[in-house]
C-alpha cells in the first residue's frame, strides 16, 4: 500500500518534470503523441490479488473463477516452496491462465516488495524460480528504559510486535515481569536489519538482549543460529545455552516449514472447502518424527486418509497426531518420551507429496497447533554449545564496534 503511494509519487513527480522540462526547450510534445497513438495498448495478462487481512493463498486463488481442484492443487503445491506462516497481508500473487481459462499456467508471488517466486504449469507440477532483489545488512543497537512495560517500550523503539514477541517470551524464562519490572529497567537489543530502498523490511534478526533492573538483576540473551535457516534451534538462548523457555513441548521435525496451515482450505482431491484440522509440514521421505512430549502411545496403524499414523496420549489430557508417516517404530500402549522418534515422513493415504500432517486433540476437537508454544531445545548440545560460543564471541565483537567505532589511524 505503501509502495503503491511512492510509486504514485513517483509517476506524478516524473510527469511534472518532463512537463516543466518540454515547456522549458519547447519540445514538440504533440508529433510525439500522434506517433505512440499508432501503438495499441498491450493488455496486462496478469491477474493481480492481494493478500487482506486474516487472507491466504486458498482465499485469494478462489477470487478467480477455477475448478475448485485446480486451486487445491496449485495452493498445495505453493506450500511446498513458501512457508505459508511468512505470507503478510499486502503481499500480492499474480496469475496467467492457460488458454481455456480453466488452469492457472504462470503465477507470482511477491513478498515484502523484494522477493519474487514465480511458477510455471508443468504437467501436474509446479516449476519454481526465485528472484530477490539485493538489500542491505545493518545492524542496530536499541537502548531503552522502562516507562510502563517492555512491550510497550519495544514497540516505541519501533520493532514489529513479532520481534517484540520473540524478546519477551526470551526473557520471559528468567524475569518475572509482572513482579519485578520496575519503572526505570534498563533494557538493550542488537539487531540485524534488512534495509530496502532506505527502510527496514519487517522481521528483524535479533542478536542479543539483555535487562537490568534493581529486583530483576543482570539477564543477557544471544542468538544460536545453524546453517538451515528453518532449524528449530535457531533463537535466543542464556548464556548457559539455555533456551529460557520451558513449555514441554517441542518440534515434530528438526526444520520447520509450513506448508498448509489448520482452517479452511480447498480440498485438492474433492476441489471443495474443507476444515483442515492440523498443521502440514513440508519435509523429505525418511526425515525422523519426534515425538513432542512425553505420554504414550494410543495407537499406531494405517487409519484410511490420514495412512500411516501415531497418536500419543499425553498427561495433560491433549492427544497429539503424526499422520502420513512412511512408516511407524512404536506401538500402542508404549511409553514414549519428548524427542523421541516414533515414526518417518511419508506420503501414505491421501496425500499429494512428502509431508507430515501433525494434529492436536484438546477438550474433545482438534485445535489449533499453533497454540503450543514449541521449543526446539531446553539446552544447547555439547557439539552445539562449542559453536554457540563462537557465535557469542562473534556478537560481542559486533557490538562493540558499534559502540566503540575503531578509528582508523593515519
Ligand atoms: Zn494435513
């Protein structure tokens, strides 16, 4: 909306500059003219939606008048290539059908205005290219002080409420805020920022965190990141290369990508609006599935679309569900602890492609699995805490710069 407004700025600033310029050499405006009127317009192939508000990519494909499997499909596969949770609203998908109008033969995705994924119709899948336009790497030491809460003064700063999440629910393993947080608490954040056309793009990388406050004492987090950027161990951990967060709960797979989110959605094979109740992750034939706190195991069988599949009961009274699976290494009535491995990402029963469908079972319907707030690890491993270290060394030498710019001597 925003990049609409410049853009718009921009053709009307451009206008008015070859208006003053033509006026100013007296150029001959008008032989121009007649001569670009021989040129017919090209008209625009492409349809263009935007992503509202609470909008997915199921809702705004089914704007376009397609057979409800067709767009069932071509979201399914959208999610194997996008993680569905990064899709904001704002960000548009243009479309080109084929020449029936009956199938979508190209599409766009543009995401936060400098990532382009473009599709092409290949038989019965998608041909996926990725273009990104190059930003720049900052980053930037945030000071603040406590005036009334540390959302509040987050936001001041002017970090994204999902940033601001991510240092809370950090701290929040140490700090107890609702007794200790005192009007004054200092508090730092180092971030790295991608900047776009001057402005930061949302979803900052946040380094290092620390709190200082006369009940709360002295708290520093750092970030722990691995190579694959979807590794569920990547964050915020305590110097001790404790993860500060201790919901019991962790991931079903060691990297995450979202592939279809729970709620409503076009059903590929029926072509028809169906509640979709779990959470799909894309992930390889053979990738272990763990279970995600202890409990034990319902039941273990071949249970028609969902294939090969586990349910753990879990003492909380939720039940959790791993379906599709290649194959199952557990049994009902087994015991099974968190982290444990009870079975492999497959394709069985009704299913387009690798991928687990994870379900939980709260107050007698599947919910939302979003809800639980998953960990990857409690504490860093021997191996990992070797490279934590480094990387700690690596943003206190960063920070330090910034705070301390060395002065070239001459
Ligand atoms: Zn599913």
């Amino acid at each position: 909306m925003n990049m609409g407004k410049q853009i718009l700025l921009t053709l009307v600033l451009l206008t008015l500059i070859t208006f003053s310029l033509s006026s100013l050499f007296h150029l001959q405006g008008k032989e121009d003219e007649a001569k670009s009127e021989a040129l017919a317009p090209i008209p625009d192939p492409w349809i263009t939606q935007t992503i509202p508000a609470g909008g997915s990519i199921f809702s705004v494909l089914a704007n376009l008048d397609l057979p409800g499997t067709e767009i069932g499909m071509v979201s399914w596969r959208f999610g194997d290539f996008i993680d569905v949770t990064t899709i904001q609203p704002g960000d548009t998908l243009r479309v080109i059908l084929n020449e029936t109008g009956d199938k979508i033969s190209k599409m766009m995705f543009v995401q936060e205005p400098t990532i382009r994924h473009l599709f092409e119709a290949r038989g019965d899948s998608l041909a996926y290219t990725k273009e990104a336009l190059p930003v720049q790497l900052r980053t930037r030491i945030l000071d603040g002080t406590l005036v009334t809460t540390l959302d509040a003064a987050l936001l001041a700063l002017g970090l994204s409420p999902m940033d601001k999440q991510n240092i809370n629910n950090g701290l929040e393993g140490d700090i107890d805020f609702q007794r200790d947080a005192r009007k004054g608490d200092s508090f730092r954040v180092f971030i790295e920022e991608r900047i776009f056309e001057g402005k930061p793009l949302p979803r900052a990388k946040i380094l290092y965190v620390n709190y200082e406050g006369v009940r709360t004492g002295f708290h520093e987090l750092f970030r722990y990141a691995q190579d694959d950027e979807n590794s569920v161990l990547n964050g915020l951990y305590n110097k001790e290369g404790k993860s500060n967060n201790s919901s019991g709960v962790g991931y079903p797979l060691a990297s995450i990508h979202v592939s279809s989110s729970f709620g409503k959605r076009l059903d590929p094979f029926t072509g028809r609006w169906a509640n979709h109740q779990g959470v799909d992750y894309r992930a390889a034939y053979g990738t272990p599935v763990y279970a995600v706190a202890a409990g034990t195991v319902s039941s273990a069988r071949y249970n028609g679309g969902y294939g090969k599949e586990v349910r753990i009961k879990h003492p909380s009274g939720m039940m959790t569900l791993y379906a599709h699976l290649q194959n199952f290494s557990v049994r009902a009535g087994q015991r099974v602890k968190r982290g444990q491995i009870i079975g492999r990402v497959g394709s069985t029963g009704r299913s387009t492609g690798a991928h687990l469908h994870f379900g939980l079972h709260s107050g007698g319907s599947f919910i939302n699995p979003s809800q639980l707030r998953m960990v990857g690890a409690e504490k860093l491993n021997k191996k990992q805490m070797e490279e934590f270290e480094l990387q700690k060394e690596m943003i206190r030498n960063q920070m330090q710069n910034k705070l301390s710019p060395q002065v070239a001597k001459s």
